[in-house]
C-alpha cells in the first residue's frame, strides 16, 4: 500500500516512476517500428516500374493529352487510359481506397472536361489531370500530411458526386 501511495506522490510532484519509464521506452520503440516500417514500405512502392514511369512522365502525359485533345477524342482516350495507370497503381502498390477514390475523381474530372467541344481542349490544356494524381500519390507515399489532408477531401467530394449522380440517375431510370 505505502509503495502505491508513495508512486501516486512522485508521479503527483512530476517524478519519473520506474513504471513510467518503462511505458514511455515501450511507446518509443513502438513507434520507432512504425517508421521503420512504413519506411520500407514507401521503398518498396517506390521501386516499382509502374510508380517511376507515372511519377517521371506525368507532365509529358499531360502536355501529349492537350496536344492529342485537338483530335476530338484522342486526348480524352489518352488520358482515360493514363487514369487508369494512376488508379491501379493506387488500388495495387499504394493499396488506399482515399487514395483510389481521389485519383478516380480527377481522373473524371478530366474526362468530363475533354468532353466539352473546343472549350474542353483549352481548358484541358490547363487542367493537369496526371500532375494532380502524381503529387497525389507522391505526397501519400511520403507520408506528406497537406497532401493527404487534400486526398482526403478530394475523395469525399468524389463520393459525394458518385452518390448523388447515382440517385439521380436512380430517379431518372425510374420514372
């Protein structure tokens, strides 16, 4: 009893207990294995080829998509195909449904706007659909918070249109 209340005292006047000590190296190590970890893990996923090639030549991708949207669908087919490298390389490397679900979103995002006739084009010069998904699953491997901050947002929203334009298509087909 006295032992307890004396612990209870030292930890009250801002003494390290042995028992503290040991939860805080125990905590310390824990975490020191998480990065360790995720460290290797970042490796592993960086030393894939389809992660060099989508992280190197996203502007290359992007600049071949505007120059192809002057043909009418040839840049929009071209960057659907180049999406959907980002979205297996999120579904099976990065292995983040957030992850997926964001470079899903601007990856029809882009689609959409390469639909538009002429405007589409200009504004699909602008709109760099594959440096979007590039700094997006860059700053996810590297565990960089503002970025998954913006997936995370941006995966939301996605939802929420995927959602919505399904129950509106739900109405419209049950009419």
């Amino acid at each position: 009893m006295s032992n307890a209340r004396r612990e209870r005292t030292r930890e009250k006047l801002g003494f390290d207990t042995e028992k503290t000590k040991k939860k805080e190296e125990k905590l310390r190590l824990k975490a020191q294995e998480e990065r360790e970890k995720r460290e290797l893990w970042r490796k592993s996923v960086e030393e894939k080829p389809l992660y060099k090639i989508l992280i190197k030549g996203a502007i290359g991708f992007d600049i071949a998509d505007a120059l192809l949207g002057i043909l009418e669908l040839g840049g929009d087919i071209f960057s659907a195909l180049i999406g959907l490298l980002y979205v297996i390389l999120s579904i099976t490397s990065v292995k983040s449904l957030r992850l997926t679900i964001a470079v899903l979103s601007v990856m029809l995002v882009d689609l959409v706007i390469g639909l538009i006739p002429a405007a589409g084009t200009i504004v699909d010069m602008v709109f760099c659909s594959n440096y979007i998904n590039r700094s997006m699953i860059r700053g996810f491997v590297e565990d960089d918070p503002v970025i998954k901050r913006r997936v995370n947002i941006i995966s939301a929203i996605g939802i929420f249109v995927i959602v919505g334009t399904s129950f509106a298509l739900t109405k419209l087909i049950l009419r």
